[in-house]
C-alpha cells in the first residue's frame, strides 16, 4: 500500500481534489485498506450536533491492517526495536510475525479475564514492547483502551479508570526512566481503592521488584499469555465503534476522554505518517514520544504498523545516560526518520555540542517536532546540528483531538520556513477566525484557528458526554471545529502556530489546565484560594506559575513544599509549579472575578503597565505581589 505523495507539484493537485471533493478523496485512500465490508457512505457529518462519520456501513479490524496483512510479505521484518533505559542492557526486537502472535496470545489473555468487544481497559505502563502489545491486543478484540501515562498520579489514574468505566487495568511491576524507578503496581494498588468498576489487574514483570500480588485481582502478564494459543480470529468492527479514548486536560478541572473510532482514525494515522515523514519502506522510523500521549498512539503504534514500518520504541530518557542519548540511538539503529518534542531540542541544544559530536547522524532524512511551536533558535540547531542541514525539519501541528498531523511539511517536497507548521495536508481545511467569528481570507493575518470540513480522524465525541464536546469545539464559532489555537498566515500562507488562546498551558509539549492545577492546589487544607497561570520557559516552552491564598501563618517553605506535593499526588510530577508564590489575596475585580491577565503579566515579569486595572478591588493586592514576585 502507497499512499505517499511523490512530490510538492502532486501535494498542490491532491490538496486541490481533496478541497473539490473530499469524499471522492478519502474513499480513494481509504480502499488500499483492508475492509471486511465496504462501507456504503464516505461521510456523513454535521458540526452542530456533532456528529461525524466516515465510512459508515463499512466494517474492518486496525489489527489486520498492522499485522495480518503484512504477515505474507514482511513477516520476518522488524516490526519494532526496543532500547532499553540503561544503554548497555539487552535490547530486543520482533518481526512483524512475533509481534503478530504476541498480540494474539494476548488477545485470548484478554478473552480469558472475560474482556469482550466494547469493554474499556486502562493501559498504564512503561515504554515496554508488552505497553505496544497490550494497546494492539485490545484493538484485535475491540475492546476499547485508554492510555494513562505513567507520569500521572494514583489519583490522576482513578479518576480516568472511573470515568471510563474500565474492567481491567494493564501495568507492569515498575518503570524505569533515567535514574528513577518507580512502583507502577503500587500507584495501580493506590489507585483502584477508589474504584469499583476493574475486575482485574494484569500485571507485566518488568522491573522484578517484587510487587504485592492481591490474590484473586492480579494476574502475571506471563503465565497467562504463555497458556494461551496465539491465533486470535480478530473481531469485526463498525467502522465508527470506538477504538480508544484519550483523556486530554481542557479549561475546566476534569480532563476529557477524547474518544476516536476505527475506520477514520485507521485511514488517517497511516496516510498522514506516509506523507509528513516521507516513509520509504526498510526505512527506520523514531517517535521519541511516550504511547501515553496522542504522539505515541499514531507514530508509535498505529500510523508506523499500519504502514508495514520498522521503528523504535525507547524506555529511557534524552538525558541519560548523558545528553547524547537520543543521537547514540540514532546512529546504533541507523534511524532515518526522528521525531521529538521541541522541550527534548531546548534541553539538549543547551547541553552543549560535546554531547552531538561524537555521532554520525548520517542516516537521518527528516527530523521532526511536535508538541508545542518551536522557537527560531532551536530550529535552526536542530537542522544545523543534527539534520546536517540536510534533513527537513517538519514541525507538525496537531492535537489530540485530531488523532493526526493537520499541518506540517511533506518531507523535503514542501518548502520550510522556520517556526512555521506550513501548509495542511490535503484534506485540512484550516481557516483563521476574527473575533467574530468571521474567517479572514487574505494572508499576513492572525486568528483563532479552525477547521471547517471533518478530516477522517476528527474527535468524535468526549467520552460520556456528548454535550461537553460540543461545548468545547463546536460551540464557540458555529459550523466550525475550534482549536483552542492562535494562529498566523504569512504572505505564502504557511501557519504559524502561537499557542493556545484558552485556560491551557502546554508544559514541556503536555497540556494542563489551569483549572485542573488549581482544583489539585484547593485539595491542601492550608490553601484557601489559588490563580494558576503559564509563563514563558527556557526549556519547557511554558512554566506554571501558582498564586496561592494559604491561612496557615507557619513555615513558608514548608508550605510551599506541600502545595506543590498536593499538585504531584492530584495529577503527576509532571504538573508541579515551577513558581509558587504565597500571596495575602488575589487581584479580583468587583464582582469577584480573579484578574488572571495581570497575574500573567507579572508571571512573565512584567512589573508595571497593567492596562486598565480600575475595575479592581483593591489595587494594592497586585502591588503587595509584585514586591515578592519570583
Ligand atoms: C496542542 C495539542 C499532538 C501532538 C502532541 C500534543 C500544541 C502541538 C504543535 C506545533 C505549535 C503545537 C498546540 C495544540 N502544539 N504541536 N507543531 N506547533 N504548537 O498534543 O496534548 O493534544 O496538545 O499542542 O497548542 O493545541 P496535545
């Protein structure tokens, strides 16, 4: 299956075929995919309900598209090499056969624990080839997974395992990243006190530390799938039955399960990766994400499999055992294609070119970056220092929501500009809204970014609640999906992305919201009231800044301290404040609404020109924080 495009000529034609007519366009794609039946219309949608669906009536399994369909052609292939955390530990391979009955003899696992078609199970694991194995042995059966990346917290976890629902939940013992270990079994065991929905644990051995088993609850991943036969028939699936969910942060505290179906999310995880990438086959492709975030979900697992492609999947770090990790790998796999985040290039840009040097990086053809907008500096080291000035950079933007890359560059066929996403892949039809809601048609502009026609891998709801969907993307602008991004059009009408608009910081390429830290910031009984807001960040794009109202008169650090643990154990480590600041009362304006545009100002260190501030309450709470600003 090719559905690469060959060149920028053929991208301008193919974007032009897909705008004049779309369903003809996809429906192309999409039979160079194996159906059980086809389906009997392209798509039907309406953005109001909203309500998309793309090749409705006809049926597949993703997993025979990953696995089966290779088997005769590529099955002694690598499917996936794993690297380890520690460099000189073994690492592993499997073919796409081995892959293949790994995930059957799972999937009977799976059966065997009573999982049927439909049920949800959560998947909170390591960068481990049984993490990949589990999230395809799932598909194979249709029952529906949801990733919780192994940074969040015990609570962060049950509150994604009650909301979906979830029957079983997937770990390993312990997880390794760089220097630290943690007890993943222990977080699950935390977690599932709070839980009533999971019959089972399924538990792989990874670190051997020895986890406390709950007898009749826990079940080692080994002994069970070493029992069981390992051809699983796959299950036939609606094309729009739900393949997983994804919780993602939002503006308001409880993040939303983003929920994406087979047919559409197949067709475009697999075309989008062809084409930004470039992917020739035997090449080796490297996402450097974690399969608990939408990156790791359509470049590590699904868009590489679907593609017949050999790739990597990395346990570690970029900074361990130095900060020359990434390249080591690249050049021990030969890596042709690499895919990072934009805080991994800050870090290790800043680490010094001693850590690059060393390595040949001569099998890289494109580099990419994802997750947040890349700033000039560490694009131009990237293409200079690791591309060799001879790889494409394509900085692709895209979110969860989308399930796929929505702008970015085609390999070497499009023209770069650094610090701009580029031009939409055909199909995308971006478009930059004023305040009112009016679409600005000519270049050179700056707007909310949306998009207004369905794309195959568009969100089709919010799990368990339709209406918070629709709120959330439909609603703001009518007839249009809502991003939640600014963006710019320059006079060649490339994008360029400025960041979020909304209460969403993006954290090192994660997304928190203000909201979500607060509400985890309240749950301290010292805490009274708190403001949480971004500010720019050396490393991590944007740092969180917290203003917090506390009662106690007692030691200051130590409370800082436990305001900052509250963050960690409502959501992770990952969403602790770089900045707190304990402050006597927040700027309010007389109705009682918390002025975050100036706690934003001084957070980015601003230290006068608030703009308007007389609807303040009182005026000498900003000067009172601005005397402690950090
Ligand atoms: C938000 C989505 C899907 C990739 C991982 C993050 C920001 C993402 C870019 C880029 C500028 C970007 C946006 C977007 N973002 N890629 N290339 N340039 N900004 O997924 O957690 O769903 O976050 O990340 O603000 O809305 P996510």
């Amino acid at each position: 299956m090719n559905i690469r495009i060959p060149s920028f000529e053929a991208y301008k034609s193919d974007y032009q075929k897909s705008i004049d007519n779309p369903e003809a366009f996809w429906s192309n794609i999409a039979e160079s995919f194996e159906w059980k039946k086809p389906w009997a219309t392209t798509l039907d949608w309406n953005f109001n309900d909203p309500d998309v669906k793309w090749f409705d009536g006809g049926t597949l399994n993703i997993t025979e598209n990953m696995l089966d369909r290779h088997l005769e052609e590529r099955g002694d292939q690598i499917a996936f090499y794993w690297e380890p955390n520690e460099p000189g530990d073994a690492n592993k391979s499997l073919t796409y056969k081995e892959l293949y009955h790994e995930v059957c003899k799972l999937s009977n696992g799976l059966k065997s624990l009573g999982i049927e078609k439909g049920d949800r199970v959560c998947i909170y694991m390591p960068m481990t080839l049984e993490g990949v194995i589990s999230v395809i042995a799932c598909a194979r059966i249709g029952a529906v997974h949801s990733i919780v990346f192994a940074g969040f917290s015990s609570n962060a976890l049950a509150d994604r395992i009650n909301d979906a629902k979830a029957k079983l939940v997937i770990t390993s013992d312990g997880l390794n990243r760089g220097t630290k270990h943690l007890d993943l079994k222990s977080m699950v065991d935390e977690a599932l006190k709070q839980c009533d929905t999971v019959e089972h644990v399924l538990v792989h051995k990874h670190t051997h530390n020895d986890a406390p088993v709950v007898e009749g609850r826990d079940v080692d991943y080994q002994s069970l799938v070493d029992k069981m036969d390992d051809t699983c028939p796959a299950t036939e699936m609606k094309s729009e039955d739900l393949l997983f969910i994804l919780y993602t942060s939002g503006s308001t505290g409880k993040p939303k399960g983003v929920v994406h179906t087979c047919g559409g999310y197949m067709v475009y995880a697999a075309y989008s990766f062809q084409n930004v990438f470039q992917y020739e086959q035997g090449d080796v492709f490297w996402c450097t994400a974690d399969i608990g975030w939408i990156t790791g979900h359509s470049y590590i697992v699904y868009g590489p499999l679907l593609s017949g492609a050999k790739s990597v999947v990395f346990e570690g770090i970029p900074t361990y055992p130095d900060c020359g990790r990434f390249w080591a790998v690249c050049d021990k796999y030969k890596v042709n294609q690499f895919y990072t985040a934009p805080t991994a290039i800050r870090s290790l840009m800043g680490a010094g070119i001693e850590f690059v040097t060393p390595y040949k990086l001569d099998s890289l053809k494109v580099i990419g970056s994802v997750g947040e907008p890349i700033n000039e500096e560490a694009w131009q080291w990237y293409h200079r220092e690791i591309g060799k000035e001879n790889c494409p950079v394509v900085d692709t933007w895209w979110q969860t929501e989308t399930g796929g890359i929505m702008i970015s560059g085609l390999g070497s066929h499009s023209p770069m500009n650094p610090t701009h996403a580029g031009y939409p892949l055909p199909g995308i039809q971006p478009v930059l809204l004023d305040q009112e809601g009016n679409e600005i048609t000519e270049n050179e502009v700056e707007g909310y970014l949306c998009v207004k026609h369905p794309w195959p891998s568009i969100l089709r709801t919010t799990y368990g609640d339709h209406e918070r969907c629709k709120n959330v993307y439909f609603s703001h602008y009518e007839g249009y999906y809502f991003t939640g991004d600014g963006a710019k059009r320059d006079k060649n009408g490339m994008y360029r992305i400025i960041g979020r608009v909304d209460d969403v910081i993006n954290v090192s390429g994660h997304r928190f919201g203000t909201a979500e830290i607060e509400d985890a910031i309240n749950t301290n009984d010292s805490v009274v009231e708190s403001a949480v807001v971004g500010y720019p960040h050396d490393i991590k794009g944007q740092g969180i800044y917290a203003f917090v109202v506390v009662d106690a008169k007692n030691n200051r650090d130590a409370i800082e301290q436990s305001v900052s643990d509250s963050v960690a154990d409502g959501i992770g480590r990952i969403a602790k404040p770089d900045k707190i600041q304990l402050v006597s009362g927040l700027p309010k304006t007389r109705s009682g609404k918390i002025m975050r545009r100036i706690l934003r100002k001084i957070a980015e260190g601003e230290r006068s020109n608030f703009g308007d501030t007389s609807t303040l309450l009182d005026p000498s709470i900003v000067e009172s924080i601005i005397e402690k600003a950090k």
